[in-house]
C-alpha cells in the first residue's frame, strides 16, 4: 500500500495536470437508476452548461492562440489567460463527470 501511495506521487510530479475523481462511499440508488434509465432526461438538464461551454470553447480556442504569440514573443504563459483555460477545463470536467454519473453533485456554473 505505502509503495503504491509513493508510485502516486511520483506519477502527479512528473505531469503538470492530474485529474482526481474520488471513489464515492455511497452513492444515490435513485439517481443511478435515472441515470442508468433516463439518459436523455440528464443531458437536457445539463443544456446550459452545454450551450455555456460551447462558447467558451470557442473562447479558449482563440486565448490558445493569444497564449502562443505571446509564448512566442515573451517566452512565458501570461498567468491570466492560463486561469481562464484551466477554469474552461475544470466546468468541462465537471460536466462530463455528472453527465457519466461519476459524480450526483450537479455542476455548479463557476471556473473554480
């Protein structure tokens, strides 16, 4: 067990971004069993993250593109524009996970 804890540390070490989804000790009978029948339902629930994070996608293309120039000129990430990209990823993330049922928590509509 203590090895595999160390193996964990050296993997998150070695990559600039990991992701984490906690084993969940219990989880809601009722919502697996809407998730499991009732698919379509939960995705028309999450249509304004969809609708929200389609634009920002958009959005994150075009500060990518800003955040390379600048690499190019500069020779370092503008901190600014690396928050806004990783608050993108992280309502992305969170979707996805209670689109998948990884999660019951429904996604809050934040970059944190």
């Amino acid at each position: 067990m203590e090895n595999n804890i160390q193996d964990n540390a050296q993997i998150k070490e070695g990559y600039p971004v990991s992701f984490e989804v906690k084993y969940p000790e219990k989880s809601s009978r009722l919502l697996a069993l809407f998730a499991l029948m009732f698919f379509i339902p939960k995705t028309i629930l999450l249509i304004p993250h969809l609708i929200i994070l389609w634009f920002l996608g958009i959005v994150s293309f075009f500060i990518g593109m800003a955040g390379f120039l600048v690499i190019l000129f500069i020779g370092r990430y503008p901190r600014t524009l690396f928050d806004i990209l990783v608050g993108i990823f992280r309502w992305q993330m969170r979707v996805s996970a209670w689109m998948y049922s990884l999660t019951d928590k429904y996604p809050p509509f934040s970059f944190e």
